[in-house]
C-alpha cells in the first residue's frame, strides 16, 4: 500500500471518529475525542509509509520488468 492509501484510511476514521464521538459509546472514552493524527503511533505510521515510498516504487517497477502479475490485474 502507498502513503496516499494509508491517509485515505486514516482520513476515513477520523472522518467516522468526529462524526460519531457523541455517541453512547464514546461519551466516556477520552481517546475517542482526540484527533487521529494527533496520536503518536498514527503519525509515525504516516512518516513511515512516506520513507519507504521510493523503495516500494523500485520494487513494484522491478516487478513489472520481471514479468510479475499483479493481483488486481486478474480480477
């Protein structure tokens, strides 16, 4: 997966986490009414799908010119 994927993701829960951090459920959970980015895990998360960007674009290149078949190209 690429970094843009893995913010798609994280934007997707943030967006679901400030939509529905009223609810019953999350009303006593503090966690629940911080933002995602602002979690130190989540962050390194991102810097680190970015860091390995470059090396994950040689090997998908690397890939191709070996003959590789991805599997969304066989669906």
């Amino acid at each position: 997966m690429g970094p843009s994927t893995i913010k798609q993701i994280i934007s997707a829960l943030e967006y679901y986490r400030f939509h529905h951090q009223r609810d019953p459920i999350y009303q006593e959970c503090p966690d629940s009414h911080l933002p995602l980015r602002q979690n130190a895990d989540i962050r390194l998360i991102e810097r680190g799908c970015q860091a390995s960007e470059p090396k994950r674009q040689e090997e998908s290149q690397q890939m191709k010119a070996d003959g590789v078949i991805s599997r969304e190209s066989l669906c």
